[in-house]
C-alpha cells in the first residue's frame, strides 16, 4: 500500500512539473512574441495592454490544451471561443490580428507537448516577420513628408508649383477637398532636392497672402503603417 501511494505521489509530481514547464515555455515564447512586436510595430494605434494580451493569450491556450488533452473536438471548440473573442474586439492592423493567432498556437503546440515545432516553429516566423520588417517588405511609400495647407478661393496652384520646382525632388496630391467656407485643403507627399531646407518650402508658402495653417509631418509613417 505504501509503495502504492507513492508510486501515485512521484506521478502527481511528474504532472506538476509538466504543467509549470508548459506555463513557463509558453510564458518564454509569447516574451519573445511580444518583443519582436514591440520592435517591428509602427503607426500610431499601439497598444501596452494589446502586448499584455499576447503573452496572456498563449499562457491560457496552454492551459486549456492541457484540459482537454488529445480531444480535438474539444480542441476546436476551445479555438472558436477564442476565434469569438478576436472578432468581438477591435484590431485596426491586420498584422495584429496575425500575431494574436499566432501566440495562441503557440500556446496550444506547447499545451498539446507539440515542443519541437512550437520552438522551431516560433523561432523561423520571427526571423520571417523580422527580415520582412528590416527591409519594408511590402513597402510603397518612399521616405518623405507630408504637406498640408489651407488656400483660399482665390488661390492659384501655380503659386505651389513653381515653389515644388523650386524645392521638391517629387510630389503626390494625396487628397484635395473643399470645406464647408469654400477654401480649399490640399494634402501633398513630398520628398526635398538635396541640400534644401524643409523650412524655406514653408516660409515661402506661409508669405502667401491666400495660404494659411501650412503643416509639414515628417515621416513616412505618417502616410503608410
């Protein structure tokens, strides 16, 4: 009875250390998830409590796997609570709905003792999200700024064109509209000849009786995210 018992001991032990070790490797995968994002993120929606939520999301698919064991039904039961909960919620990137999917399988290869492709697998879509990042896979936008004023209604756009020869390397009209007094909003991409000063473009423009609330946002990210 004695050997019984403890026989039933060393396995509950043995569980024990199996469940922390797939908390804490999902904790350490989802880390490292969450860092990379942090690295590679741009634009203005981020997000701590979104990063927060990354590490969170694989620890709790972990867990859950280890619940439901080796039944798939119920694997895929847990995976459409979870499907439920990313379209109740807002995501403005598509990117970060990717990494969202992506902690949880994360979390659910680990809860499911699928160690090897959790860890190769994790380790080759990091380096693919950061090479994509390092060289603007996906890019179209040139470095730049973007250019917005007001004109009158008398404003002639020969006034900025001679400027733009004068200053710019190249330039895009993004958007033109006309407000509720008339005048009209201009939205420019532009990108500065060598050796000019963004400033002198806007000191010439702002002389201009007809121009007014010139702003000039530098970046690229301010155009594309």
């Amino acid at each position: 009875m004695d050997y019984l018992n403890t026989t039933n001991l060393a396995l509950t032990e043995l569980s024990a250390a199996v469940i922390f070790f797939n908390i804490f490797l999902s904790f350490g995968l989802s880390l490292l998830i969450a860092i990379i994002y942090k690295k590679t993120h741009r634009g203005l929606s981020y997000s701590s409590s979104y990063v927060d939520s990354l590490v969170m999301m694989s620890v709790l698919a972990a867990i859950a796997m280890m619940i439901l064991g080796n039944n798939v039904v119920r694997a895929l039961g847990i995976l459409g609570v979870f499907t439920l909960i990313r379209f109740r919620t807002i995501i403005k990137d598509t990117k970060d709905a990717t990494y969202l999917f992506f902690s949880l399988a994360v979390g659910m290869g680990v809860g499911t003792a699928n160690y090897v492709v959790s860890i190769l697998g994790t380790g080759a879509l990091l380096a693919i999200i950061y090479f994509l990042d390092k060289y603007n896979f996906g890019s179209v936008a040139q470095d730049g700024f973007l250019l917005t004023f007001i004109a009158d209604k008398n404003f002639s756009s020969k006034f900025y064109e001679e400027l733009f020869g004068k200053y710019l390397e190249s330039y895009k009209l993004l958007q033109h509209k006309t407000n509720s007094d008339g005048d009209s909003e201009f939205y420019f991409s532009v990108a500065f000849k060598n050796k000019v000063r963004p400033e002198d473009l806007i000191r010439d423009l702002n002389e201009n009786h007809g121009i007014r609330l010139t702003d000039l946002i530098v970046g690229k990210d301010a155009i594309e995210y």
